[in-house]
C-alpha cells in the first residue's frame, strides 16, 4: 500500500492509509498503547488497543522502541476531544529497524550534551520548529526579493583576498597558488555581477575567524548578500525594510504550528509590520549616552548599547551614516558631511541584535584607490574590483542579512546555536 503524509491526515478520516516514521514516544495503559509517531512533517498519536490486533502485531507494539523506524497501518479518525487534531487507529505495525537505547531522553540535557548529540538532538519537537521557520524565512526571502526584480546568482567560497577585514579570515592552501581565504561575504563579487543582471543576491555559507563566544556569534554561518545598480542610500534601505517585514508576514502566516511549540509571543512580531524607526549613528551615541552607556562618538555598538536602542520599540531599528573611520573602504562617503558614509545596520527588537549591514558603494575608482592604500590593504587583489568601476561603474547599494541572526529574533531562540543544522563555533567542530 502507497504510504501518506500525517499532515494529510485531514483527507483521509475514515480511511485506511499507512504511514512510515520515527517512535517519538509511547505510554501504554494495561491492554492500550499510545505511540506518539513522527514523520517529519507532524507528530501524531497512533492508538494501538490489544484486542484488535494480532499477537504478533501487538507483540511488536509492546518491543518497539523510542527512535525506531516503523510501518503503521491503520484508520484516520478525529482525535475524540481536540478539535483538527486526528489520530491512527493501529491495525498494523511493522518495526523497519529497532532503536538502540537512544541516549537523548525526553527530559531535560545540558547543552554541552545535546551539541555533542546534535545529530540526534535534531529530531526534538524544538530543533525541529526552528528549522522548520528558519526554511520558512528562506523562502520568503527569495519570494520577496525576486518581487524586487532581483535574480539570485552565485559567489564563491574561496577568495583571494578579505571584504571585510583581513583579522577574521580562515587561510586555506591553495595548490601552487599559496593562500586562499574562506569568503567572509559575496558582496564584491555581486558587485560586479549587477553590471550584468541589474539587481541580485547571492546566498551561502560565509566564514568569520572571530574569537567570540555570545549568543549570537558563529564561525560558520549562512549570508545574504543583495545588490543592485542604480541604488541609493534610500533605495537600500527601503528594501531592507520591505525584505524584514514580508518575512515576518510569510512566518506568522506559515508557522503557527511552529511557534506553538516554541511558545514564542507571536503578538510582538505582529508589531512589526510598521515603518521601522531611523536613528543616525550620532543620534544614537546621544540617546545611549543619555540611557546610561559610556559609549563613545566612533565606537562600534556592543550587544546592551543594540538592546538599550530597542528596548522600547516594537519595530527593528535602522543606525545610519557611521563614521567612515571605523567602516571598510567600499562604502559611500556621504557629500554633505565627509567624515561619515551613506550605511546602515538594523537592529531586531526583544535583543535580536543586528540582522542586517548595508550600505551604498563608492563608485569612485580614485577614491576606491586612495582607501585601499590608507587601509594596507594589497592593490594587486583588488584590481578586479576596481575595474567594476573602471568599465560602466554607477551608483549602487547593497547589503547583508545573517540568516541565523533572522532566526533567532524570530523563533525567540535565546542561543544561536539552535539556528544552524550543525552550529560551528571558536569551541565545536564536531559533528
């Protein structure tokens, strides 16, 4: 018999179907087991009652263990006191392989414990919604950019040289070549890309060698990088602001489910879908100054300053036109004040940090030329990239989002470990 999906359980009441998964869990009361089944696209309790099953059948319900992989056959039916929750009336239950004593116990572990399992500590109800809304935030941002007349194109992973500064980069040997560079961001290279296509972002895993330990910082991480010609500073950040508002439209919409079983608060994300609040970089060093940090004008914003900006808004924070002293070469240096550029960062509320950095680019080669000296950095590795300007070069804009950044904000997860399949950090490797 062809096997469904438990959540197509509402089109098959009555029916017979067989389903193929995981044993979650299972309690059993006298001559009535309760297997609580998962397939990975819903958990659903199949009600196994000993007199209508054969002694093999129920033999095996009896020997079935947490994590094994099972074939249940069985009849649809309402659950008897949940409404659009529906169940497996078993008539069948075939063991496809039996489950060792599974190590990761429904109760509580210590996290050094679940990252060493986080090959099994995947299948939780938790890790599970998290991945599913991280999925969910993907694939609205690919829907929202392509609205934007944005086409993704592809970057790639090893890089000659640094894009946003040399202190985090992985050295990787390259054949006779010497040193390759894992990409810490695509961005100079869909640079060049938007003379072809216009607008486009590309997607993937970027690399940082920064020795942090917070709750928000990777190693290895997943980026999004957008670009388009003919963009200003204005242009750059009404996108962002679109792109961060479509995906918590498409995930309050999609994940309901999802965000049950994180208890996350989803009335704060309704908030969201407002215009977001703008604060100059000076603005901001004014209002943390006056809310108790001793933050200077030309230091970079630290985790309490991020949370001290949001503390009071229901809506992400854009800080714009930083000092150019502390912001890599390639950013737009604004005309009216030169000590500043055209950039932004957006900061999520309830301590979600910053999501998003971006700027419009400077389309100047001489410029270009002037800051790459005054940064050390080697002009040999950045002549392709100055001859994006030197042939057709235009005002243009982009920015980055850090996926796993997103998805902590929106699934409420405190740590972002949680937010990767298999998290990399200065202290894991493994598995």
């Amino acid at each position: 018999m062809h096997y469904i999906l438990t959540k197509d359980f509402p089109r098959h009441v009555g029916e017979e179907v067989t389903i193929k998964g995981w044993l979650y869990n299972k309690r059993s009361s006298g001559p009535i087991a309760f297997l609580e089944i998962r397939d990975g696209y819903r958990w659903t309790q199949a009600v196994a009652a000993k007199a209508s099953l054969s002694p093999d059948v129920w033999e095996r319900v009896e020997k079935v263990t947490q994590e094994s992989a099972v074939e249940i056959t069985g009849t649809v039916a309402k659950h008897p006191k949940k409404d659009n929750v529906f169940e497996l009336q078993v008539k069948d239950l075939k063991i496809l392989q039996l489950s060792e004593n599974y190590p990761i116990a429904l109760k509580d572990h210590g996290p050094d414990f679940l990252l060493e399992n986080r090959h099994l500590w995947l299948r939780s109800k938790r890790q599970w919604a998290i991945l599913k809304i991280r999925d969910a935030i993907i694939t609205a941002m690919n829907q929202y950019l392509h609205q934007e007349d944005f086409i993704k194109v592809d970057s790639p992973i090893f890089t000659p040289n640094a894009c946003e500064g040399t202190s985090t980069l992985f050295a990787v040997p390259y054949f006779d070549l010497g040193s390759a560079y894992l990409s810490q961001s695509g961005q100079l290279y869909i640079e060049a890309a938007i003379a072809s296509v216009g607008r486009c972002y590309d997607f993937g895993p970027v690399f940082r060698a920064e020795k942090s330990k917070t709750k928000r910082h990777l190693t290895e991480f997943w980026m999004m990088d957008a670009e388009a010609a003919f963009f200003d500073h204005e242009d750059n950040i009404r996108v962002q602001e679109g792109l961060v508002r479509h995906i918590v439209r498409y995930c309050l919409e999609h994940c309901q489910e999802e965000f049950t079983i994180l208890e996350r608060n989803v009335e704060s994300l309704k908030k969201v879908d407002a215009p977001f609040t703008r604060y100059t970089y000076e603005e901001a060093i004014i209002k943390l100054n006056q809310n108790g940090s001793d933050i200077k004008f030309g230091e970079d914003l630290g985790n309490d300053d991020e949370g001290i900006l949001t503390k009071d808004s229901v809506v992400p924070v854009f800080i714009e036109k930083w000092p150019k002293s502390i912001k890599p070469f390639y950013m737009k240096t604004d005309p009216t004040n030169p000590e500043r550029v055209f950039n932004d960062d957006l900061i999520a509320p309830e301590n979600g940090g910053e999501i998003i950095g971006g700027s419009q680019r400077e389309e100047s080669v001489d410029i270009l030329i002037e800051r790459i000296k005054n940064e050390g950095l080697n002009m040999a590795d950045y002549e392709w990239y100055l001859d994006t300007r030197r042939f057709g070069g235009v005002p243009h804009s982009g920015f980055g989002l850090g996926l796993e950044r997103v998805v902590r904000w929106i699934s409420g997860t405190e740590h972002i470990r949680e937010c990767i399949t298999f998290p990399r950090t200065i202290g894991r490797l493994k598995p």
